[in-house]
C-alpha cells in the first residue's frame, strides 16, 4: 500500500480519513476475484466473527463459516460449553442449514419463539426424523399460540434429495415457486433446510473447513486464571485457532500467556492482542503469536478513548502494524472501527488478513439472544461491550461478592444497547453478502485479483470530512 502524496501524512487517520484510490485493472469481474487469506486461519472469506457473548454462539459459528469465515466463542463461556459448541459446529452440513423441528402436536407458541432464531424463518414440522410440513410465521398470523402445528403447516411439501446440485436445487425451488424446502436422505429423513438464497450462496462461497472437512471455529480465553489449563482443554475440543484476548495487549500478563499457550505447541494459530503499534506488534510475535489482534477503542461498544483517553485512530493502527507483521513473517487481524463494508475493503488495504466485526452483527438473526420488539414494533436485540459491567460479572460469576463488586466500578464499555435487525439484512449471510461485495468491488478497482495483491496494488489517498460526505449517497436521492 502507498500514499496518493508519497508519503504518509504526520497524524493518525480513521477510515472516515481515506479513500481507495482507482487504477489500471485487468480484472474483469468481481467474481474473478479470491477471497481466501493466507493467514493460516482457513477463512475464505477475510472475516471473524468478534469473541463478544451477544453475537459469536454456536448458531452465528456454524452460519459464518458456511460462508467461509469463523467466529471466535468467548472466554466468559465454560469450557465444557465451548466444548460441546465446537462438537456441535463441526458436525453442522456444509451446504444445509439446521432446521428447526417440531412435532405436529407443538404448538404455534413453540414455532414463534424460535422461528427468530434463523434466518430462512421456518419450522420443519417432523414425525420419526422425515418431514411432513413446514410452518412460517405467515402461517400462524391471527391463530391462537396453543393451537397445533399440524392445523396450520403447509402439508404439500417440495423437499431436495441429499448431494443436489445447487443450481439444479434453485432451479426446482424457482420453478415450484417455493422459498425454501427441506433436504432429505435416502431414507426419507431430514438432513437440512436449503432456501432459493442458500443454494445461491453455495455457488458463490466455500466453506472454512478444517483437515477433516468439518466447518471451522475458534475459542478465546483470557490472561487470568489456569491459562495452560483452559488452552489445552480448548486444544482437546478442537477448536481451529486460540484468541488469547484482553483490551490492553502489551503487557507483562499478556506475554507471559501467549509463551505459556506457545509452550504447549499447539497445532493451530494463536491469535495475540490487543495492540496498535509495531512495537507491541513485536512483542506478541515475539511471544509466540502467530497472529496479533490490532485495536484500542475503536469499538462500537467501547468506551476506552472516553474513560482513559488511550488507543488509536484504526487506519494508522493498522498500516503500521501490519507492516511490522509482515516484516516478521506474521500477520494482523484489524478489530474495531468496522461500519461500512468500504472499511472492511480499506482494512484489506493497509495490510490485514481478517477483519473482526463484532456489533455490526449483532442484530441478526444468527446472533445469542432473543429478538425483541419496540414500541413502534420494530426487532432488535441486546448488546454489550465485553469491557462492560454486564460482562465483568459474568465472568467473575465464581468470585466472591465483594470482588465483584470491586471490578465492576472499573468497567469500560456499554453495559446494554439495541442493536436493531435491518428489514433489508436482517441475517448475518446478508450482511457478508454486503461485505464480499464491497471488498471484490474494491480489489477490481484496485486491479487485484486477491486479497493481497489489493494490499500491494492499493494506493489510499487523505480527505477531509467534507471528501468523505461528497461518497455518501442522499438521503431519499434527488
């Protein structure tokens, strides 16, 4: 990456602060161009989903790396829980999604309360594992919640044979007119949902696999407490990279962590952070990280700048950090500032391999928690900063009561904040359909066919906010 000018300019920049600029490209469409890093992670896509307890579950792990990324499970969550999330994840279809199932006596209260829970918005409606109906949330309009599924279920079904084709399965989805159908084996049983999008998507994506074939995901864990202890058990589930995580990255806690966990040489990545200078960048490699995490208070749910006046604007972070990385033969993963899929494009850009995203996801679907309606009956769902007192007490949960109440007056994050599901995106698969779109747009622009030629062949120009607010579209157009 370069400058427009030549040379940097002699203050820190946010995203809001520069621009890709166009250049000669042979790239002929945004479909020619790889999405896969190389940062040892296995993602196809250059996303991870953040470790923060309101958005990376088992239901958001399985979706994203079906699409190509990994979610990161959070410290806060026991190991054993981890451990039955990552079973749970890698035995999920690389194709299919996971249906929801009732029998025909559930009721339309039962299929309510989970039909927010995924995206494709249908209950498969079984009896003995075979479907024999489907119910969506058209179908219980206006109907008592106790009355019986098999009183209200679509009973003429079109359902897919296990190992179809995509585009053949669109085609007869198309043709039938059908949104979505179930997948069923030889045996009739069901093995999945696919929906007219799904199929799409599947023609456009790959999974993040690991070497058995099995959809990735990856666990964080502090710097307090039995280090060792929690990165082998989280070793002995499976997961595909360690995020040893806390806010403030280079300090004496955060190294010794990282050398401990190196220590037990673990077959996958280590991801070390958080830091925004090369210098720290330096200290994690040297550690023992493979990957080092880049960001202080530039997090939607983050109030470090506010409270302690400490960080960095994220650009500059970025550019200087991973090109100490790269001097290392390492690589940086960018977290915080994220918004608009151009900052995912200009993270690229300055030198990272992945982009962490956290509130921006959220108010989907896919997202822990249930969806909830305000006063003027649009969805939403509660989230929190992972520095905040909601989540200081959750992970002092075993601590005495006067240590919790000590640790929670020295909280640095929003504690409870609606994150409204957008009616046009409301699944996470939409917003990285959103994100792809940009980075390819962005890497044609650029005349990169992959991630990292867009870091080579990028050249970012300064602007002014009045720069900036000229590339936002009108409000309503003309």
């Amino acid at each position: 990456m370069e400058f427009l000018t030549g040379a940097a300019p002699n203050h820190d920049l946010t995203y809001n602060e520069v621009f890709l600029v166009p250049r000669r490209s042979s790239v002929g469409s945004r479909l020619d161009v790889e999405t896969a890093t190389v940062d040892g992670s296995g993602t196809t896509i250059p996303i991870v989903v953040a470790n923060m307890t309101a958005v990376a579950g088992r239901r958001m792990a399985e979706t994203i790396a079906r699409r190509g990324g990994v979610a990161v499970i959070p410290q806060d969550i026991p190991v054993d829980v981890v451990a039955d999330v990552v079973a749970w994840v890698k035995a999920r279809h690389l194709v299919y999604d996971t249906p929801i199932t009732l029998a025909p006596s559930s009721t339309i209260g039962e299929a309510l309360s989970l039909l927010p829970k995924r995206a494709h918005g249908a209950v498969v409606v079984v009896v003995d594992g075979r479907p024999v109906g489907v119910v969506t949330e058209a179908d219980c309009g206006g109907m008592d919640i106790f009355t019986q599924l098999h009183a209200v279920m679509s009973r003429e079904l079109l359902t897919l044979e296990d190992g179809i084709d995509a585009r053949e399965a669109f085609n007869r989805l198309h043709a039938g007119q059908h949104r979505l159908a179930p997948v069923i084996d030889a045996a009739g049983r069901l093995v999945g949902v696919l929906t007219r999008t799904g199929a799409l998507r599947a023609t456009l994506y790959r999974p993040a696999v690991d070497a058995q074939g099995r959809l990735r995901v990856a666990a964080a864990l502090g710097i307090s407490g039995d280090v060792a202890g929690r990165a082998k058990a989280l070793l002995e589930s499976g997961v595909d990279a360690l995020v040893v995580d806390t806010a403030h990255g280079q300090q004496e806690r955060m190294i010794s962590a990282v050398q401990v966990i190196r220590g037990l040489d673990p077959r996958v990545p280590v991801v070390a952070g958080n830091v925004v200078t090369a210098e720290g960048v330096r200290d994690l490699v040297a550690a023992g990280a493979d990957i080092v995490k880049v960001g202080v208070g530039s997090g939607a749910m983050c109030t470090t700048r506010l409270m302690a006046g400490a960080g960095r604007p994220q650009f500059s972070a970025v550019v200087e950090c991973a090109a100490e990385a790269r001097r290392l033969g390492k690589h940086v993963w960018t977290d915080g500032g994220i918004r608009h899929p151009r900052d995912v494009a200009l993270s690229l850009a300055a030198g990272a391999s992945n982009v962490v995203i956290g509130s921006w996801f959220a108010g989907t679907h896919e997202s822990p928690g249930d969806v909830r309606r305000d006063n003027h009956g649009r969805l939403y769902k509660e989230s929190y900063g992972m520095a905040s007192t909601r989540a200081v007490q959750r992970r002092t949960a075993r601590e005495t009561p006067f240590e919790q109440a000590r640790k929670a007056l020295f909280e640095e994050g929003i504690s409870s904040s609606q994150m409204y599901l957008d009616p046009e995106r409301p699944g996470v698969e939409d917003l990285v359909d959103h994100i792809v779109a940009g980075v390819r747009s962005a890497c044609s622009y650029a005349g990169a066919s992959n991630l990292e030629e867009l870091h080579e062949n990028a050249v970012v120009g300064v602007q002014s906010a009045a720069g900036y607010a000229e590339g936002l579209p009108l409000p309503g157009g003309w």
